[in-house]
C-alpha cells in the first residue's frame, strides 16, 4: 500500500456563487486527492472556514458582488483565519488587480487567476499554496 | 460613493463589465468540463491511440473556441454593443 494513503487527505474549501463553477472544482480537486468542500456565499461561510480550518481557500471575486471582498477582508483581518492560504479567482482582470494593490486591507496572494480556468494551472496553483503551508 | 470605493465593493462601474462576467461564467464550466474530460481520455484504457487522439483533437478544438469567445468578449466596448443594436435595427 501506498505511503499517501496513509496522510489525512487535504482539505480544499471553495466558495463561490456559481453552482456549476462549485461542482467543477469539486471534481477536480476530489479526482486530485483532496477533501474537499463547496460553499456559495451566505452569512454562515466565514464561521464554516473558521471551524473546518481548510489547509487552502479558493475564493471568487464577481463584479457586482461585493461577498467575496467582504471574505476576504475578514479571513485577512481575523487571527483564526489570517494565515489560510487563498487563491482567488475572477472573470475580470481589473478585479484581480485591484485586490493585489491593496495588500494591508485584503492580504496578500500568491495567485490570481482569471477564468475561464485552465485546470491544470489551478491544480498546480493548490498543490503550491499547500507545499508552502 | 467614490469610484475606487464602489470596485472594493464588487459593485458594477460599468454594465459591460457585469455582461462579461455572465458570458464568461458559463465559458468556466465549458472549458473545465472540457479539461476534465481530457484528463479521463488521456488515462481511460479501453481506448484505442486513434480513438483517444480523435477525442482530444475534439477537446482541443472546444478549448480553442472557448478561447476566441473571450478574446471576443474581452474586446467588447460600450461602443460596439451600440453599433451592434443600430446594425440589428435595434433601437
């Protein structure tokens, strides 16, 4: 028997407002090895993160969506969640930019990118966020 | 509200920006659908090398079309939306 099978698997949450964008991710990251769960954007996600303590957050930012920068200020200014690390993901460009360039309010990320998503890129973008955890 | 401000909030400057987001959305699914299914062609082992090549020549050609729609998409402006209603004779 494999050595891997023996580790706890890691835990991927993923929160975004779109079912299909959320079942995608669900069956890429499950098919990858990892635990792995949804959520769309509600009042009860950050107190979810907090107590399921994901080893990486996966995070949207939609225009005329203001949840997803609500989240990421809060997971950024909350001692219990300030060190997950977040790949944040979004259809627009200026929105991925504009998060960066404001570091001390939103946190700093290592990876941005911009859908539509090559797979490939996101599952290596995960598997680099955690090996740095 | 400011302008920087009403981005921090995730909020639409402008229209175009929110239809972008609506077409793109969909394209997401598409496209990793299609790289889903290209990753179950390349390991499943009941197919013949011909049979998988056609496949993922198909794949390949859907990620390519996702891909030109959003060069399309990215390229829109509130300019050629308005020249495309008047072309329609729309009013």
């Amino acid at each position: 028997m494999d050595d891997h099978r023996q580790m706890p698997r890691k835990h991927i949450a993923v929160v975004n407002s779109s079912p299909d964008f959320l079942l995608l991710a669900r069956d890429l990251f499950e098919e990858e090895g990892y635990h792995v769960t949804t959520s769309e954007f509600s009042s009860t996600v950050f107190t979810q993160i907090v107590m399921q303590q994901p080893d990486a957050l996966l995070v949207d930012l939609a225009v005329g969506e203001p949840e997803g920068w609500e989240l990421l200020e809060r997971l950024h200014g909350e001692s219990a969640t300030a060190d997950i690390p977040v790949l944040i993901t979004s259809t627009s460009h200026l929105l991925l930019e504009q998060v960066q360039d404001q570091e001390e309010r939103y946190g700093a990320h290592r990876y941005a990118l911009v859908k539509p998503l090559d797979l490939d890129e996101l599952a290596a973008a995960i598997r680099d966020l955690i090996a740095r955890d | 509200m400011r302008a920087e401000d009403q981005a921090d909030a995730g909020s639409p400057l402008d229209p175009i920006d929110e239809l972008r987001h609506n077409l793109k959305t969909p394209l997401t699914t598409i496209r990793g659908r299609a790289h889903l299914l290209a990753r179950a062609v390349r390991r499943a082992p009941s197919l013949t090398d011909e049979e998988r090549a056609r496949m993922l020549d198909g794949l390949t050609a859907i990620d390519t079309a996702v891909m030109a729609m959003v060069a399309i998409i990215d390229g829109m402006s509130r300019a050629s939306v308005d020249d495309s209603d008047e072309t329609a004779g729309r009013p």
